[in-house]
C-alpha cells in the first residue's frame, strides 16, 4: 500500500464509501468500532488530522469520476474489504457494498473474491488458489510456484524422506542462517537469529522448517517490533499489508477474520475481538511507509551485518513512540527491546 494525502473531493468520496460499507449501504447504524476505524483509517493511512465523520448512506454517486487515480482506487477497494470485517460480524450486505465499489472502480482481487465466500458461507473452495498465491509470492522469491516450492512445503511435513533435504539445499541454508548468530551485537542478522533462539522457531533448514521464503515473516517481526502473541500478530498483518502489493489483502484478511471476527479460515488459533483499530491503521502506515517491499524477491544477505536500527532506518521504518510502547504493552504486543 501507499500513504496518501487526496484532496478534500477525493477524501470526502473514500470517507463516504466507507461509511457506505459501516453501514451497509446506509441500512445499518455503524458500530462505535467502525467509527474509530474509519477514523484511525484516515489519521494513519490518509494524512488527515482532523477526520471527516462518518455519515450513514449508500456508496457516493461519483464514485468512480472523483477516485481516477488507478492506484488510489485499488487501496480503497482493499480497505474497504478490511473495514468490512471491523465490526466482527462478517455480514454479507457489508460485503456487498465492497463489491460493488470494487466493480464500480474496475478493481480485482482475489482477496475480495474470497472474502465475498465467505461472507456467503460457501465453504472452502478458495483454499487452493490461496495456498497457490502463497506459496508463489511468499515462499518463493520470485512470484512462481515452482516444483521445487512445492517440494519445499513437503518438506516441512516429511524431512526424513530421502534426498529430499540435499535436493533443496538445506544443509547449506542451515549453515548460513546458524551464521547470522556470529555477526556482531546489535546488527540485524544477529537480531533475526536471536529471534529464533528466543521463540525456539526452526530456522531455515532446519527439520520441520518451512520454506527460506517464509522467514520473511519472521523477519517482519523483527523489523516491526511486533510479538507473536495473538494480538502482535494481527498488528504485523497489517504491517505486511501495508509493506507489500500482491499479497495485501491474502495476508490481512485470514488474521482479521480468524483473531476478530472468529471464524475458522486458514490453519492457526481463532479468537474474537482482537482488532485495536488506532494501533492495527498504526501499523498498516508503518509498513506502508517502508521503502522495499519485502515480498518482492527481497533477501537479508545484503544488510544482515548493518545495525538493526540502521536497516529500519534505510527502509524508512517509522518508530514506535513512547505512547504506542505504552499502549501496546498491557497486551504484550511488542518484541522485548
């Protein structure tokens, strides 16, 4: 995603879709969790200061004249989607209006076409075609799903199976990802071997890793500072989503729905009630503020030995403020410093 600042005819058209969908197409009276999102949406995501409110009604009649810009269209039809799930209940009329908006702007996405599912209740039918996406722009490295990808994810199931490890190269990735620990206190690499230390995570090559891509997340974490507790994860998904384009909405969507709105997704824990909207809008503009995409062929080796802040700082990382450390803390949603 980007961060925008739109003029205030464009801001006004994004607020009113918004509020389009809070209240499904003006039928329903938005919650009061809907209205702090739409505004913590356009505090952290909008550059406004002072927010618009939101106003109950159907999607604004200009839509598609007074948002032109291709980009800005895409962004607000996925936040959209995620403002549809804030109020927990994954109501199929407040998807509607999403779709609608999505059709009216000429916007696709396979993340809304999922939502859309289950918003029905149509079952699992999207599983593979998400499996397919993940596995192309997550545990890949360059957006095809290959065999040996695929073989990657066995794997994680079955390393015991013979060959299989020396074919994909783990002996030598574990080697040096074991490395990172050597390299100075303080530098990034050490950081993320650390990290893996600490939660007792199996690192890259290790038997029951999962694909070198998918250190990525762990590496998120990492650059982040968010836990790995429930309410840290929700948090990085919408720091991932705002650091990267082609897997925004299949990275935010499976947390909202299954840590907020409860309902079984993708294999994890489910719970309810998880979204703090002000901290989760927080931290889709920090990752939206970074100046690399992580998921776009991107490795650690090039900055592994620089100090942690100095790559936060490369990449354009806003830090967290004292506020944010003290707010976040009753919910042990950060990493410890």
């Amino acid at each position: 995603m980007k961060l925008f600042e739109p003029s205030p005819e464009v801001l006004s058209c994004i607020v009113a879709a918004a509020s389009a969908v809070a209240s499904a197409g003006g039928t329903l009276q938005p919650e009061p969790i809907e209205i702090e999102a739409l505004d913590a949406y356009q505090r952290h995501m909008l550059g406004q200061a002072n927010p618009m409110p939101c106003v109950p009604g159907p999607l604004p009649a200009g839509l598609e004249s007074v948002i032109a810009d291709a980009a800005l269209r895409r962004q607000t039809v996925r936040q959209l989607a995620i403002l549809s799930i804030v109020d927990g209940a994954l109501r199929r009329e407040k998807v509607a209006v999403v779709e609608e908006a999505a059709r009216r702007l000429g916007v696709s996405e396979f993340g809304l076409t999922v939502l859309s599912r289950l918003a029905r209740r149509e079952g699992r039918g999207h599983a593979f075609g998400f499996m397919r996406r993940i596995v192309a722009h997550y545990w890949s490295f360059d957006g095809q799903a290959t065999l040996r990808d695929w073989l990657g994810m066995v794997w994680t199931a079955a390393p015991w199976l013979p060959g299989l490890g020396r074919y994909l190269g783990r002996d030598a990735l574990l080697l040096r990802y074991r490395a990172l620990g050597e390299l100075p206190a303080g530098s990034f690499g050490r950081a993320v071997h650390g990290y893996y230390a600490t939660h007792g995570f199996p690192m890259p090559g290790e038997p029951k890793s999962l694909p070198e891509g998918w250190a990525r997340h762990e590496i998120y974490h990492v650059l982040s500072g968010y836990a790995t507790n429930l309410q840290g994860e929700l948090l990085l998904a919408g720091f991932i989503a705002g650091n990267t384009d082609e897997l925004c909405l299949d990275i935010v969507l499976p947390a909202l729905i299954q840590l907020h709105a409860g309902v079984k997704f993708v294999p994890g824990p489910v719970s309810k009630d998880k979204l703090r909207p002000d901290a989760f809008f927080r931290a889709m503009a920090r990752g939206a503020a970074m100046q690399v995409d992580l998921l776009d062929g991107w490795r650690i080796w090039d900055v592994a030995d620089m100090p942690l802040d100095d790559v936060r700082h490369r990449y354009g990382i806003p830090a967290l403020t004292a506020a944010e450390r003290e707010e976040l803390a009753p919910h042990k949603a950060l990493l410890p410093a």
